[in-house]
C-alpha cells in the first residue's frame, strides 16, 4: 500500500506523523512509504534517519498514494491535491473547521479524525490526545518554571532557608495530572481543582492537595469528559479559587470541554490579585482560554506584573517526543485495522473506533454529529 506522509508547516508546527521507529512498523505491515524531504526535521528526524522511506522533492502525494498520514488539519490546497478515493489520518479539528468536511468528502477521501479517538481501553494506545497533553501538562511546568522568578522547591541554605513555590492546577486531566507530577518532581508545593469528584483521590495520589469548592452537581460525561457548568457554579467556582491564586507563585489552567470553548476561569479582578512576578500558563488558549487576557502564541505581562503565557501545544516544545507518540498512535490505528493477507487497511462499518473516527466516505460526510 502506498502510504504519503505530509510536511507539515515549518513555521507553525516541528512535528511530523512519521518517525524512524513508526516507518520500521509501517514498512513490516507492507507500506510503501514516500514523504517529501526535510519531513521530519523540525522533529530533529533528518531523511538519513529513516529506513524504507523514499524522500522526495514534490511535497504532495503521488495519484497513487492510498494512505496519507498528517498532523495538522489539511489546507484546502492541501486537499486539493490529494489522491481520490485515499484515507487521510490526521487531526482535523472538526468542530472549528467544519468548512474541510464537505471538502475531503468532494475529493472522497475517507478521513480519520484522530481526536475523535473514543475513550476504551481498546483505544487508548491511538489516544493522541492523551499522548500529546502528558507532554503539554509536563512542558508548562517547566514554561512556569523558567518565567518565575523564584525556585520551586525549598532550599535550606547557611543564608537561610527558601520556602517552596506555590503552584496551583486548575483542570485535572491528562495534562493537569502531569502538571502536579512533574511540579512535585520539582519540589513545588501544588494545589488542584477539578469540577470532576473522581479527581480527588488522584491528586491526593500524586501527593498534592486538592482544593474544595462546592459547586453542587457537576459530574461527567460518559467518555468522562466534564460537563459545562452554569454561569453561578462558574461564579462559585471563581470565589473558590481566588484566594489560591493570589497565593500561588505559579497558576496553570487546563479545564476543557470537549468540542466546545473553554471556561473563563480567571478574571483580571483575579490576575490583578496576583503577586508580581507570579505566572499563569494557560494551556486552553487555543480554544478560548481559561485566563481573561491571555492571547494565542503571547506572552501577556499586566500591569500588576502577572506574566500570563498562552502558548498552544506546548507540546511542540519537546517535538521528537511528541512526533514519537503521535507517530506510534498512528501506528497503533493502522496496526490495528491492518488486514496482513491483502497488505491493506480494512475499516469495518459496524467498528466502535471506525464510527467514532471516520467523518467523511464515498463522497459524503457520515459522522452524525457533523452530517448536515
Ligand atoms: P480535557 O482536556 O477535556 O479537560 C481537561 C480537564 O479540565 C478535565 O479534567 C476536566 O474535568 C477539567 N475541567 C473542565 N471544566 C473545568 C472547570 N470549570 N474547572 C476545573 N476543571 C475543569 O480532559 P482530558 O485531559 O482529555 O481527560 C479527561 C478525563 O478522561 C481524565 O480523567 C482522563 O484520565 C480520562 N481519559 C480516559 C481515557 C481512556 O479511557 N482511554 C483517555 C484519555 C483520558
């Protein structure tokens, strides 16, 4: 099968879908791999890197290509040049980007949508998500880190003795939970909030404290994604937190709602209340932010002298390993769905990964939740 990995955009993403370690897997499943040069170099993978790959100066894919792997969503060009009829894995951003979906189904392009990866034990090794937040959660630790301008753990030294930095997490996902470890390898003393109560016991595992706000009736959603709050449980939750952040040398924010914008959580009222020189990393930029202030790809000094950081896809600071888990999740998908005896992706309709990752097909869009 003849399998094309993108180049994606040096300027917005060192990333690549394709690694030496997941061009060896792919080539024992019997692809035959092609990407343009340089694919992997922003993830430090040069072309000599590589086994059984064929780099190539044209940086789209060949008419007959059957199988295209990506990181970001693809550009209308992008899909434009793609080969009828092929399967595309890649982020595609579906409910920000709806307008690519009649697009792919136009030039019918069976396309994996690989946030939309369900939540089963079955899956979790093709979990992009998941793999690319751990590394975010741990990459905004050391963002805050490096901006505070004090140390994170305690130092007893003959001139006296530094008391820890406070670091409070807001939003105990995948990336929140790597946050506090990553902040207690550091010797932070840290706080967490979630509107999650199963959260509790985890924060406690990892040997941080877990901050309690009475919301009321919160739950989660049965992929155990969490649920939108009203605008007076926001309120209460605001209340709850101010205190902590004003005490708090570092805040990072990572509270999410899946397919929908996130929370404000922080007001300036709170960032104002904020000692100088404290930090919030705000790792929900990208889908609306949880910090009033903070701005996609800026950093953010008020002028109380609070640094509000809202980078998107921290990840993209540690690209060879990121590049190494989203290229093995890809891997995993195709492993998976590989039919050995015809050398070829086999997609089951009646699949629970298939139904809940495949948007567009024979020309159409046919994932309920973005069938018009
Ligand atoms: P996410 O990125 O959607 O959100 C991050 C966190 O923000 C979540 O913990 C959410 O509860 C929290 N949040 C939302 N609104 C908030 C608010 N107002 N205040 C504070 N926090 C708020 O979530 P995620 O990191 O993708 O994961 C959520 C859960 O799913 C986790 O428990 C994770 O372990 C679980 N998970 C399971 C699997 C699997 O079973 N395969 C895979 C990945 C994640």
């Amino acid at each position: 099968m003849h399998c094309f990995t993108y180049r994606e955009d040096p300027d917005q993403e060192p990333r690549v879908a394709l690694t030496p370690g997941t061009a060896e897997r792919l080539n024992r499943l019997g692809c035959t791999l092609f990407a343009p040069t340089g694919a992997g170099l922003g993830s430090h993978f040069p072309d000599r890197a590589y086994t059984g790959v064929t780099f190539q100066d044209r940086s789209t894919p060949s008419p007959d290509a059957r199988l295209l792997l990506k990181l970001q969503p693809p550009t209308p060009e992008e899909i434009a040049g793609m080969p009828d009829g092929a399967v595309l894995l890649s982020l595609l951003d579906p409910f920000r980007r709806g307008e690519l979906l009649p697009l792919l189904a136009g030039k019918n392009i069976t396309a994996i949508c690989l946030e939309m990866i369900p939540r089963s034990t079955l899956a979790q090794k093709m979990d992009v998500l998941s793999s690319q937040a751990n590394l975010a959660g741990y990459a905004a630790v050391l963002q805050a880190a490096q901006e505070i301008p004090t140390i994170l753990p305690m130092m007893s030294t003959p001139a006296g003795t530094l008391k820890p930095a406070r670091v409070f997490v807001v939003g105990v996902g995948v990336a929140g939970l790597q946050a506090i470890a990553t902040a207690k390898r550091l010797g932070a003393r840290v706080e967490a909030f979630d509107t999650r109560p199963v959260v509790e016991e985890q924060v406690k595992s990892l040997g941080a404290k877990f901050v309690k706000i009475d919301l009321g009736d919160t739950g989660q959603t049965d992929q155990g994604y969490a649920k939108e709050l009203t605008d007076e449980q926001i309120a209460r939750q605001r209340e709850g937190m101010k205190k902590i952040c004003a005490q708090s040398q570092a805040v990072i924010t990572t509270a999410k709602l899946f397919g929908r914008p996130s929370p404000t959580l922080i007001t300036k009222e709170m960032v104002s209340a904020m000692q100088p020189g404290s930090v919030i990393v705000d790792l929900a930029v990208d889908t609306g932010g949880n910090v009033e202030g903070s701005r996609a790809n800026e950093n953010v000094l008020t002028d109380e002298g609070v640094l509000i950081c809202g980078h998107p896809a921290l990840e993209r600071t540690v690209p060879q390993h990121a590049s190494e888990m989203f290229a093995s999740n890809v891997a995993h998908f195709l492993e998976h769905f590989w039919n050995s005896d015809s050398a070829s992706l086999e997609l089951p309709e009646d699949d629970e990964i298939v139904r809940a990752t495949v948007l567009t097909k024979n020309g159409q869009v046919v994932h309920p939740s973005f069938r018009k």
